[in-house]
C-alpha cells in the first residue's frame, strides 16, 4: 500500500447500511480503515470529531442530500476530498458536484479499483493541499 494511504482518515456516507458496510469491509481487505454514516448528519457529525482525508459520499440519501453534505464540507473542511458515489444520478448532478468541488464522481455500481485508484488520487491531493497550506502559514 502507498504511504499516502497509510492512516488515511477516510469516511463513507451512504444510506445503504448493506452496501456501505461492504465496502467498509473490502476496503479493510485492502489495509484501509474508513468510518461509516448512514446519513448526511451523522457525516457532519463525524466529522466535526475528526475531519476526514477523503470522504466517499452517496449522492441521494434521505434527509440531507449528497450535495448538501458536500457544500457543508467544503464549506467546513476545506482539504477534505469528496468522491461522489450514486446509483440515480444525472449529468447536471455531475456538474453541480464537480462545481462544488467534488474531485470526483462515479455511478455505481463501481468496481473496486476504480474507487481504490479515487482514494489514493484524493488523498494525494489531500496532502499536496494540506502542505502548501501549512507552508503558507509560516
């Protein structure tokens, strides 16, 4: 595994317990150790504990939607890196995403390695943000 991924804090956000759990699981398999929500505001509520590296966000939960979960953490947590997940979604939810500042967008259902070879993207770009920013605050 790359040291990008070692310690990732990585938080998965889908209302789907079956599915979420899987993929908890399988990314376990694969030395990761992502926290899970089942909603918008448990997210929030996760993360507010402990920001999240890279969060991997289900685009239509009920309650709050993916895209509000999104502006709130960008609004909140800047460095955190969104990949969208979604079983439903259109073109203009992929460009209302994108905009908000998802790095990335993905329909499912998504095969593993796709969404491994997200995270690490994500996650470099994680630490290529959070060192300039630290850089910028000496």
């Amino acid at each position: 595994m790359s040291d990008h991924l070692t310690g990732l804090r990585l938080l998965l956000v889908d209302d789907e317990e079956g599915f979420v759990t899987t993929l908890a699981e399988r990314l376990e398999l694969r030395g990761l150790a992502p926290r899970v929500a089942l909603n918008g505001e448990q997210a929030l509520a996760l993360a507010t504990e402990e920001p999240p590296q890279v969060m991997v966000l289900d685009l239509r939960m009920p309650g709050m939607s993916g895209q509000e979960v999104l502006r709130a953490v960008k609004g909140r947590w800047p460095l955190t890196e969104v990949i969208m997940l979604t079983g439903h979604g259109s073109e203009q939810d992929r460009d209302a995403c994108l905009a908000l500042g998802a790095g990335a967008y993905h329909k499912k259902p998504l095969d593993l390695e796709v969404l491994m070879d997200s995270i690490r993207a994500a996650a470099r770009r994680n630490e290529e943000r959070a060192g300039k920013a630290q850089a910028g605050g000496r």
